[in-house]
C-alpha cells in the first residue's frame, strides 16, 4: 500500500506497513487535512477519527523518515530528524524519498491518497 501526500509544493510518497493501523488509515483515504511542526524533528497532522490501535506495541530502528500515528493525540507523525519510540506510537510506513519534503517550515493544507 503506497500513499501521496502534498502541501504547499511538495509532493512525496510513503510506503504503508502491513499493519491493522496502516491498513485503517488506508480505508479513509483520500483525506484533506492540515500539516504543522510539532517538536523540532516533525510534522503533524490530526485525522477525522482514531485508527485501531490493534497490534500495536513497541518497535525499534526508529528513522528519519518514519511515518506513524500517535494514538494518544488520534494524528500523523512524520520525522524528519531523529526520534526514539514513545508510548501510543504505532509506525505506520516509511517516506520513500526521506524527509527533506518536510524541511519546509510552516502550516499547510494536505491532501493524502491512496496510490494503486
């Protein structure tokens, strides 16, 4: 399962896991969100409704690059620099370019799709 994401003038895509969180975040699509900063290494966007949470559980090898959901809050989180695990986060995917598309400093609107 692949997505495209796109604000401002980026245009980037993530290749979903093959995971109940991943999978339910793929049955919503398309969405139109809006992506912030959050912290000093990502980004965040906030879904409509929370994903399962069905096994979920602590992972490693946590990169640049990682797409997630953090539970707690029911968003998207992308790192674009280094972050270590925390409770309530569910790795979702990976950017298939790396991060510099979330370089770009700023609130946007987001669109996400699904790609076939």
């Amino acid at each position: 399962m692949r997505l495209r994401l796109t604000f401002a003038d980026q245009d980037f895509t993530a290749t979903l896991e093959d995971n109940p969180s991943a999978r339910n975040l793929f049955s919503i699509l398309p969405l139109d969100l809006t992506i912030s900063d959050y912290s000093t290494n990502e980004k965040i966007a906030h879904l409509p409704r929370k994903l399962t949470e069905e096994g979920s559980g602590r992972f490693g090898n946590e990169a640049v690059g990682d797409l997630c959901y953090y539970a707690p809050w029911g968003n998207l989180a992308m790192f674009h620099d280094p972050y270590r695990w925390s409770r309530g986060l569910i790795r979702l995917g990976r950017l298939d370019g790396g991060p510099a598309p979330l370089l770009l400093r700023g609130e946007f609107p987001l669109r996400v799709e699904a790609l076939s």
